[in-house]
C-alpha cells in the first residue's frame, strides 16, 4: 500500500513540475518523498530537499514556454508578410495577364474546344504575327494591283495619284516588317516592343485597309453583280461572308466555287451550311493535314482536290440523295467519285450558308483554326447534278456557262463580316 502510495506520489510531482511543457530538456531526475495523505505533495517534495534544483528546473521550463510562444508569434508574423506578398504578386500578374489570358485554376477552354478565339491573333508569337501582317500586305498589294488595272481601263488622275500614295505606304509597311524580323532573329526583340510595333503597323493597315476600300466602293457601281471575290487574308473567328438566302429541300445538288490559297496545314473551310439540329448539313472542309472532305449530315467522304498552291482553281461535286453518289471535278475534271454519302437524307431547308467559316452552332461557333484563309469567288448552288460539259463550261468560263439556280453569285447576296473584303474578279482574266 505504502509502495503503490509513493509511486503515485511521484507521477503527481512529475505532472507538478512538467505540466507547463513536453519538451526534451536534456537528463532529468525524479524526487519521491513519502507524504501524509492530506498533505501538498509538491511543497512536501520541496521542502523535504533539492528545493534548488527544483526551483532551477521549474524557472528553465517556463524559460523555455516563452521563447517557445515568442518563436511561434515570430512566425506567424513572417507567415502574414509572406501571404500579403504573395497576394500581391497574384494581383499584378492578373493585371500583366489582361482579361483574356488564361489564369491558374481558371475556366478558359483550349484552342478548339472553347471556339472563343476573337482574340487568339493578339496573342501568338510576335514572329508569326508579324508573318501574318506580310501576308495582309500582300493582300493588300494584290488589291493595289486590280485597282490599278482598272484606272487604266477608266482612266482618271484621282485614283492614279491615290493608288500611288497607297503603294508608297504598303511599301514603307513591309520595310517595318522586314526589320522587326530582322530584329527578332537576332533576339534583340523584346515583348512590350514587339507589342508596340505590332499596334504601329496594325493601325496603318486598318487606315490603307480603309482608304483602298473607298476606291473599290467607286467601282462598284460600274462592274457587273457577279464579278467579284471574297478575302479572307487571315486566319480567326470572326471574318466571314453569310449568304441572305438559305436553301431549300434538296435530294441532289452541285455546288461550285473558284478558290485561290496557300494556306497550310489545310486551307479550311470554304463554305458550312447548318440547320436547327445539325451543324454539319452541308460542310466543305480541309482541316490540318486531312484531305478536303465534304460532309453531309455529318457523313464523310474524302475529295482528291489539290489547291494550296498559291493559283485560281475551281472546285465541284455533285451528290445525289439515291444511294449517295458523289462526284468530284477540279479545273473541270473529275478526280473523284464515290457512293453511300449519306444516302437518302434530303438537304434540309431554313438554314444558314456562312462562306470562310465551318459553324458548331446555327450561325456561329466559330473556330479560328477551321476558318479559309485565301480568295473565293463564283459560288454558285444548282438542286441537281451537272452534267461534265455544264461544269467545264464553268471551269473554263465558257459564255454557255450557268448561274446557280439555287444559289446564283451576286454581291447583294453577300454579307461580310469581321474584315472579309470585296473586290473586283474575273475568273477568265485570272487563268487566261
């Protein structure tokens, strides 16, 4: 009884004089003294002997509780001033970012998926930005020159002195450009200069873009309805041409078209036509390094075209409701047949024709990376299959040659968005 006593004896002492901390302090030694039951044991055990080195220990562990609660308040005062900077930081690289950048942890969706690239030019490399000014000056040099040809046949000082002004800034433009890519090769390029530049050059684009456009609205009234073309000299999501008219219930059709692209990998999407409830009713399409395919009602078939090279060709395929049968003609031979594309399934009515984009939803979704970069022109819808001669009529710009009577081509059935242009084109002219 005495044994268990003084053993309980010590474990009170030890929690006595242990209590205000559990650290390691190193070798320590623990006093028993027998005690009356009633009696304070701690004072007992001071008073009975070693009060000294008890007092001693006692004073290092409450020593030691206060440089403890010192460090920690130590800390949580550097872990205040690290959150507050990283705070900061957050913030400011939010505002570098600007509203269109992606964010850690944030919603934005991937190149393809999210279809929202208005403003994926803004954000490429400045080199392949850069690349694509050349070639919206190349475009507008192309312009220059059809502009030119037409002051000769109308003859007028105006437009000579105009033109001329024009082609002198188109030329100081590709000096600019030349030497920012010269200046990128030799990495001296850095990202608010090339921000910079590019604005600089962007805003006397818009203004040639503007005053050329001026000229070729004085044309307009003294060319035909149909001689004309659409370009589009950039790859994004929001230049575009939608036809006023939609198409009716179709169980045959041939569409043909002139094109002229270098555009690579794939020249894009030339024309979509979309419905309530089918996006891909009628899509011509050359996406990536995939052949040019025709899709109905979301049917494939792969055509044998070949058109990235930088010339004017024209492109048809008919198809029939009646066992799906295809036929693909470039420069007015046929490359191409195929059957079992989507077989008796009509083209449905009341949808809507865009040219230069492929459509995800009736009218829009839009994907900068499936868009047409090059020139269209002669787009023209029949609701039966062409004969070969009827389409080499086309392809070589007989007089015998025949307008859509579905879709005919006339500039008051076009509307052009986001920078997609006109201007005046004679296919004959052209391949002659």
């Amino acid at each position: 009884m005495r044994a268990s006593r003084a053993a309980r004896t010590c474990a009170l002492l030890a929690l006595c004089l242990l209590g205000t901390g559990a650290q390691d302090f190193g070798p320590t030694r623990f006093i028993c003294t027998s005690v009356p039951v009633d009696a304070d044991m701690c004072a007992a055990s001071v008073a009975a002997g070693g009060a000294e080195e008890l007092r001693s220990n006692v004073l290092q562990l409450r020593e030691t509780v206060l440089q403890q609660k010192e460090t920690i308040l130590s800390q949580k005062e550097t872990i205040r001033e690290l959150t507050t900077k990283l705070g900061r930081c957050e913030s400011q690289g939010v505002l570098d970012a600007g509203p269109g950048e992606a964010r850690a942890g944030g919603g934005r969706k991937q190149l393809g998926s999210g279809k929202n690239t208005m403003g994926d030019l803004s954000r490429t490399p400045a080199a392949e930005t850069l690349s694509q000014l050349g070639q919206t000056l190349q475009s507008l040099k192309t312009r220059l020159e059809n502009l030119e040809q037409y002051s000769r046949l109308n003859s007028s000082s105006q437009t000579n002195s105009l033109k001329d002004l024009l082609q002198s800034k188109i030329d100081d433009l590709e000096r600019q450009v030349l030497s920012r890519v010269n200046t990128l090769e030799e990495g001296k390029g850095g990202p608010k200069n090339d921000t910079e530049e590019r604005i600089k050059i962007e805003s006397a684009l818009t203004s040639l873009h503007q005053r050329i456009s001026e000229l070729e609205k004085g044309q307009k009234d003294n060319r035909p309805g149909d001689k004309f073309q659409l370009t589009f000299p950039l790859r994004t999501n929001y230049m575009y041409a939608k036809v006023r008219k939609s198409l009716p219930e179709m169980y045959a059709f041939t569409v043909c078209m002139w094109l002229k692209s270098s555009a690579a990998p794939g020249v894009g999407t030339p024309f979509s036509y979309a419905v309530p409830g089918q996006a891909n009713e009628l899509v011509l399409i050359e996406w990536g390094n995939n052949p040019m395919e025709i899709l109905i009602n979301d049917k494939v078939a792969k055509l044998p075209f070949v058109i990235n090279d930088g010339k004017w060709h024209h492109i048809c395929v008919t198809w029939t409701t009646r066992d799906g049968v295809w036929e693909a003609y470039q420069d007015g031979t046929q490359g191409g047949n195929g059957e079992n594309l989507a077989p008796y399934h009509p083209i449905k009515p009341q949808g809507v024709l865009v040219l230069g984009q492929e459509q995800d939803t009736l009218g829009g979704g839009f994907d900068a990376t499936q868009a047409f970069v090059g020139e269209l022109a002669h787009f023209n819808i029949w609701d039966r299959k062409l004969t070969p001669g009827e389409v080499s009529n086309l392809a070589t710009c007989s007089a015998k040659a025949l307008s859509g009577n579905v879709i005919a081509w006339a500039e008051s059935q076009i509307e052009i968005y986001g920078g997609a242009t006109k201007w005046t084109f004679e296919a004959c002219r052209q391949i002659n």
